[in-house]
C-alpha cells in the first residue's frame, strides 16, 4: 500500500465554505479512504512546524479551500510541497446551484449534503491518485 494521500483543507473558521471543507476532509480520512489518506492542520504548516513540513514534503497532497484565495494551496506550495490536486467549495457550489448553506457554526442540511459530495469527490480523486502510482485504488 503506497503512502497515505494527505488532504489538508483551509482554516477557514467561522465561514462556511472553510467548515464544508473542513468536514468534507474528515469524511474523507475517517470513512471513505480510511488508511489511504491523512490530514494536518494548515496552522503547523504556516507556522513553521519541522514535521508538518516534511510530512507535506514527502507526500502528496490534495487541498480544500473554501474561497477563491486559496489559502490552503499557495501555502501548501509555498512550503515547498506538491500539491496534487486542489478543490475549491466555491466551485462546488457553482455546480450545485440549489444547495445554499446558512450556518457557519454548524453545517445545515445543505452544507451536509455539500460535504459529503466534496468528499466523494477528493475520495475518487485520491483512487486515480493511487492508480496512477500503481497502488491499490
């Protein structure tokens, strides 16, 4: 088995795009790619943190970021690691025009259901990652 995928979403905190993110991440790493993935806070990566550092150095990576600034991902780039695949929540909702989340302390119907596919989305993403190095998808 190749070496988990590591899927590190934005801050994002106290916005709802950051939390649809954030939850798409756990789904993925604790349900539909439990073994195959990983997650770091983005905090130890900004901050400077030695073994957050190499373990974005020394795995791939995909980011979720909730708005177009992308913090996540220039981050990410800026710490000198390769970032696989990046997603954005406001392309998810471009593309799921009729779900409209509301709450930022905690995700709605909507910013449930936003997540969930998002994570399906990085989970498949994380399989063809896996099949274009030859692991097991």
């Amino acid at each position: 088995m190749s070496e988990p995928i590591l899927v590190i979403p934005c801050s994002g905190i106290g916005k709802a795009f950051g939390t649809i993110g954030r939850e798409a991440t756990y789904i993925v790493v604790e349900e539909l790619q439990k073994g195959k993935s990983d997650t770091l806070c983005l905090s130890l990566i900004t901050m400077g943190d030695e073994e957050a550092l190499q373990r974005v150095k020394s795995h791939r990576c995909i980011t979720i970021d909730g708005c177009p600034l992308e913090c996540a991902k220039k981050n990410l780039i800026l710490s000198g690691s390769q970032v696989a695949t990046s997603f954005r929540v406001v392309d998810l909702l471009r593309e799921y025009r009729t779900l409209k989340p509301q709450s930022v302390t905690f995700l709605d119907e909507d910013g449930e259901k936003l997540a969930q596919i998002l994570a399906e989305k990085v989970a498949l993403r994380i399989d063809e990652l896996n099949q274009e190095e030859g692991g097991t998808a």
